[in-house]
C-alpha cells in the first residue's frame, strides 16, 4: 500500500516547476506597472501571474490562447523574440462590483538583439475580474495602431 505523506514531496516538486501563481493587483494602474515591469526584467511568470488561471488572451491573426500555463508560454515567446520597452498610457477603466475593464494606449519595441527593431503601437482592452485578494486579468484582447494616439 502506498503512504500518501511519500507523494508529498513529488507533488510540492510538481508545483514549484509549474508556471505562475496568480499575483492580484489592488488598481488597473498597478497592473499596468507590473506589466511594464515584469516587460523589462523579461519576466513571463510574473506576467503571467496577473492573469487568472482560466484567461483568455486574444492576439490579432492568431489563435485564442487559453489558461495562465498557456499565456505564459505566450510571453516567454514574445521576450525570446525580442518584445521589450513596453510604455503604457494611463488607462480608462469602467468599474462594476466584481468585473472591471479597462483600456490604454501603448508602444514597445520589438526585434531581435542584433537586427532591425521595429516598435509597435497598440490599443488594449483588458477584462478584470475581482478575486479574494483583488483584482486579475480574465481577458486580454489588443489590436495594432498607426500611431499611439
């Protein structure tokens, strides 16, 4: 017969080499904060960690990317890949009970280390969804820009 105390270890092991813990945020400022943080440092975990565990990030000409995991890997992608100097404007948020959303203007750069580095104008819709310990992201969806207006 096998002791559950033996899988303890295994299963803390599991959950420490899985991807984010949700990492809610009192204010939209705040996650725009964090965001361009966690942007600077290249940190998808901490990212991800903004999301809830079911999020849904819509990102244009590609398929919808489900679940914190998913997002993760998403943003480790788009780091490898040379997204960085995210800058955000202030964001318009419309606040219920439980659900926010909010919106804002942005500009990154985009490119490899070595090479031509393009930036990039987008406009975000985020939906928030308040949790015990505040808020977390429950959809994201951007669309590209001309110019950050």
């Amino acid at each position: 017969m096998t002791s559950t105390p033996a899988l303890a270890p295994t299963l803390l092991v599991c959950a420490l080499a899985s991807s984010a813990f949700a990492q809610p945020f009192a204010t939209p400022q705040e996650a725009v904060d964090r965001m361009m943080a966690a942007t600077a440092a290249a940190d998808a975990v901490g990212m991800a960690g903004l999301y809830a565990e079911d999020a849904l990030l819509l990102i244009p000409g590609q398929p919808a990317v489900e679940g914190r995991d998913r997002i993760e890997t998403e943003w480790r992608r788009a780091f490898s890949d040379g997204f960085t100097d995210l800058r955000i404007s202030t964001p318009e948020n419309r606040r219920r009970t439980d659900a926010a959303a909010s919106v804002y203007l942005w500009t990154a750069r985009h490119g490899p280390e070595k090479g031509a580095i393009a930036t990039l104008n987008g406009r975000t819709l985020l939906f928030l969804e308040q949790v015990e310990d505040g808020w977390l992201i429950a959809a994201e969806m951007w669309q590209p820009v001309p110019d950050a207006q």
